[in-house]
C-alpha cells in the first residue's frame, strides 16, 4: 500500500473517476467510431449498442449495490452466534424472502432482460438487412492483399482504395476477393462483410452526411492486414456525377518533359505488367488502376498520404514501407522514381 492511501482509508473514487472517463472517452470517440454513425444502417447497430451499454449498467449498478449492502450492512446478532443457534420460528420466514429474492435477482430479470435484447437484435437486423429504397446503383469491391479494387461496371470505372458513393441514398456493394478472405468495414455506415475468393455477396451501403469515412479490412489476411485501409467519399449528387464523369476518362497526356521522362520510365514491362493505366500500353490486373491516381487521397490502401514525396518513396523501395505487399522491388533509382512520381500526381 503506497504512503498516499493508509491503510483502512476508503477506496479514492475521484481518483478512479477520471482515470476511468479517459479510457472511455479515447477509446470511444476519433474518426472512424461505431459510436458516431453517419449513416441509417450504421445508426441501427449504434442504437441497438447503446441499448445494451445502458442494460449492462443497470445490471452492473444492481450487483455492486447489492454487494455494498451485503458487505455494509449491520448485523443483528452479534458476531459468531450465527452457527451455533438452533433453528428459530422465523428463520423459515427469511428462507422464503431469500428464495423469491433469487428468483427474481438470478432467474426473472435475466430472463426479461435477454428477451429485450433479442427483440431489439432481431429488429436491428431486419432494419439493416436492406435499404428502405431499391438501391439505384452498384459497386464491386474486390479484396487483394492488401489493397482494394473499386469497379463501377455499369460506367466501365475503376479505381482503388476509395468507393464513392452519392450521399442521402442506398448503394449496392457487390464484394469478392482474388485471393484470401478480407473483410469490408466502415464503422461511421455499416457493419462487417467478409469478401470471400469464388464468391459474390450482397450488401449496401449509405450515408446520410456528406463526408470522408475511413474504412478497413476486419478480417485478419496476412502480414499487412493492418494496413489495408480504404476511404469512402461521400458526396452530393452532382459532385458524385462529376467524379465518375472525370474517372470514365483516359488518362491525361504528360506535358511538362519531367512528366514525360515519367511516363517512359513507368511503361517497362514490370510496372505496366500489374497496373493499368486507361489510353496507354500499361493494361495490367495485379494491382491498383492508376488511370487517376493522383486525384486519390492516399497510398498504398490508406497507409500514407499522397504527395510526390510518398509516391515516390514507394516506387523507390516498396518493401521498406509496406514489408510483405506485393509489388515487388523493382531497383528503381530515386532520380527515376522521383520522375515517375512527377507523371502519377498529373493523373488527376
Ligand atoms: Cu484484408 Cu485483412
């Protein structure tokens, strides 16, 4: 026992209060929390959270009473009679108080309790399960480790790493993976969806409030699961059409000659063998399209910012900042890297 708490000293609660609303506070609150939804279904599993969280403390605040008056309570008869007296006329009285006592503390009140909790589950998931209107239009997300692949079929787009999506109506995520189980969760709009390898499901998507919401695998898949992340964008409707109008295009012609030193650096058969870039020789399927990388706001599936300095960084040496990914180190020497760099950020 430390100098400050003598002993027999009453537990020091205003120590433990703030110590105890630091870790709730930091660990419930930031940008990417269940606790603050920006979306329908995202708001039907926080209300159904919320509900549990205040259950679960009527529940704990009952047993530590209880347990404070047991503890606290004066006794009627002095220490140590207890054992020895024999049976009295009203020890049967208590006996029955005690039983109706249990039954309702340890069987009546779970009972109801947990039927609560199941209502309130299933209601959630049938609210959950679809939107309240069709949805008018559908993405495919694709898993690879450790990155994402965002199609827009219907508009012949594709991208990486950041789903856009209208903001105020449903979407339709259609989610597969080329290689491993992944996992698709934004914690602001909706719950966990596994993207399995050889199959297709269907989930939706929605947000209620304009805005960027980070997103990320749930579901452990290999030595940078941690590090694959995705953004989605939400937006209003017209700045949405603008976005898709801009990504159907190919990509921009390099103009200033750094830019075009960049562009006949990167078109050697080990770049352009995984990456596409749309209206040139580069066609490849392994890895992130690149037709309008420089409009993204990260890399590398949300581990880094994107800037010249980033971008080049991990052209020059990809293992060093995302060890185990799988774009191989190519030798590419800082000076070339820096030039391809200058090319990828022209590709808004
Ligand atoms: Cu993909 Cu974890």
């Amino acid at each position: 026992m430390s100098r400050s708490q003598p002993a027999g000293s009453p537990l020091q609660l205003h120590h433990l209060v703030p110590a105890a609303a630091v870790v709730l506070v930091t660990g419930c609150t930031g940008a990417a929390s269940v606790l603050e939804p920006r979306g329908p279904r995202a708001a039907d599993v926080a209300g159904l959270w919320w509900l549990m969280f205040w259950l679960a403390a009527a529940v704990y605040l009952v047993v530590v009473g209880i347990l404070a008056h047991g503890l606290f309570r004066r006794r009627a008869a002095p220490a140590g009679e207890d054992e020895l007296r024999p049976a009295a006329a009203g020890d049967e009285g208590a006996g029955r108080a005690g039983l109706t006592y249990l039954t309702v503390t340890g069987v009546i009140a779970p009972a109801i309790i947990v039927l609560v909790v199941l209502i309130a589950t299933i209601q959630t998931m049938g609210a959950i399960a679809g939107p309240a209107t069709p949805p008018r239009m559908s993405v495919d997300v694709i898993g690879f480790q450790y990155w994402w692949m965002v199609r827009y079929a219907h508009r012949d787009v594709t991208t990486a790493n950041e789903i856009h999506i209208p903001v105020g109506e449903p979407v339709e995520l259609n989610l597969t993976s080329v290689d491993v189980i992944h996992s698709l969760w934004v914690p602001q709009l909706m719950g966990k969806m596994d993207l399995i390898p050889g199959k297709t499901l269907t989930t939706w998507i929605q947000a209620s409030e304009p805005g960027v919401y980070w997103g990320e695998c749930a579901e452990y898949c290999g030595v940078q699961h941690a590090r694959m992340k995705f953004l989605v964008v939400a937006e209003p409707s017209e700045q949405f059409a603008a976005w898709l109008a801009r990504e159907q295009q190919p990509a921009a012609e390099p103009t200033d000659p750094s830019a075009l030193a960049g562009f006949q650096a990167i078109m050697r058969p080990s770049c352009i063998g995984c990456h596409t870039i749309k209206g040139t020789p580069a066609q490849g399927q392994l890895g992130p399209d690149l037709t309008h990388i420089g409009s993204r706001r990260t890399i590398a599936a949300g581990t880094l910012p994107n800037n010249r300095g980033t971008l080049a960084g991990w052209i020059a040496d990809p293992q060093h900042l995302k060890p185990g990914n799988l774009m191989p180190d190519l030798a590419i020497d800082l000076q070339t890297a820096h030039v391809i760099a200058d090319y990828l950020e022209t590709l808004k």
